[in-house]
C-alpha cells in the first residue's frame, strides 16, 4: 500500500523532536479533516511523528568511521606529536584517542543529518512504512463501518510522507491518484511548510474520495477523531 514518498534529496523539511505545532496550527490541520470528509463516507486520520526508527546502526557507524579516521591521522603524522620516537605509554594514548572518537561518533550519530547520511533510502522508506501500518492499526482506522479510513502520515526524520488505506478503499483508486495525495504535500514539505503541506495532502485526498466514496446524506457520520495524531 505505499503510495509514495518525498526524499531527503528533494529538499529539508523541518524535523526532529524540534517541531512544535501551536494550537492555531492543530486546529487548521483538524478543520481540513473536517473539511475533506463533507463529501465523502470515508475517514482520514493526519499523523505527524518525529522519527519511523531508531537507526542505531548509524551511530556505530559513523563512530567506526570517526575512531578510524582519528586513528589513521594519528598514525601517519607520528613525526609531529611523536618527536622522539615511540615508546610503551604511546600504544596506550592511542587507544585511548579512537575510544574517546569511536564515543564523538556514536554521540554525533543521534543528530538527523547524520542519520540521513548513513542510512539507505530504502531503509528509511521501509522504516516509514512499518511505523504506518503500525499506527494504522493503533488508531483504529481500519475499524470504519465500511472499512474506508485513510491515514496521512509525516515522519520529518525521513523526509516522507505515506499515504495508507484501508484494502477495499485502496483497491477502488489507481496508484497514480494515490500518488496524487502525496505529490500535493511536495512543494510545501520542502519548503518547511509542514502544516501547510498535511493541509494540502488532506485537502486533495478528500477530493479523490468524494469522487470514488461520495456521502450519502443523511448518513456520514463522523467515526474518527479529526484531531492531528502527533508523535515522537
């Protein structure tokens, strides 16, 4: 079911535990729900969390790769810091120096940048899905009476954005309409715009679902919270 996603290498989005939704930027993101929903049965259910994964490969490492390079420095520029030749206590210093690097690294390894870095795209992309699927089932959006809810996920660390609908929803919309939700958050995702970029996604997934799961009147009832689902 993934519909898409928005790369680091298309441009930064604001990320991290950082971000900070103010009430004002809560309520417009809710009155979008509520204003994709009027014509449609289905539910959608707006997520933004900080991160998809942990990444703690990437700490140790990009802590191998500073102790080993310290390490490296220092045993090719010996004459400098080693003017008298090498003794017992030297071996000793050096351990100590790809330690304490190895420790910078792993420490420098939890920033997101760094993250973004040395983890595969595909990782992160595979990372972003689980935490979808799991946060589908979390929040309870397959449990519409009529199985149509639809989860809009923002996950900052990765730089994506995943769309996620319930199997028979899914099943009645081509993968390019899907990808049409995504693409609508694009400009405003790299440019920073968060909230402004959820808005937008929100705004066009409501439009394709009137069109393929119209209201009836009378009888769309408001089964999930509007409310924006934030995580770390």
């Amino acid at each position: 079911m993934v519909v898409g996603a928005i790369s680091a290498a298309e441009g930064p989005v604001e990320a991290g535990e950082g971000l900070r939704l103010t009430a004002e930027e809560r309520e417009r993101i809710r009155l979008a729900v509520h204003a994709a929903e009027q014509h449609t049965n289905a539910e959608i259910v707006p997520m933004i969390v900080s991160r998809s994964g942990l990444y703690r490969d990437a700490q140790h490492r990009f802590g191998l790769i500073l102790a080993l390079s310290v390490l490296t420095i220092l045993l090719t520029t010996d004459m400098f810091w080693l003017p008298w030749g090498w003794h017992a206590s030297n071996a000793a210093w050096l351990v100590l120096a790809t330690i304490l690097a190895y420790g910078a690294g792993v420490w420098l390894g939890t920033y997101d940048p760094v993250i973004r870095r040395l983890t595969p795209t595909d990782r992160m992309r595979h990372k972003v899905r689980l935490r979808a699927e799991r946060a589908f089932t979390q929040h309870a959006v397959s449990q519409t009476r009529e199985r149509t809810g639809v989860l809009i996920m923002v996950s900052l660390l990765e730089h994506q954005i995943y769309v996620l609908a319930d199997q028979p929803l899914f099943q009645r919309v081509p993968i390019e309409r899907w990808a049409t939700v995504v693409a609508a958050a694009a400009d405003r995702l790299k440019a920073g715009d968060v909230v402004g970029g959820l808005c937008q996604s929100i705004q066009t997934c409501g439009l394709l679902l009137a069109e393929v799961c119209p209201g009836r009147s009378g009888d769309n009832p408001d089964e999930l919270s509007n409310e924006l689902v934030l995580e770390p």
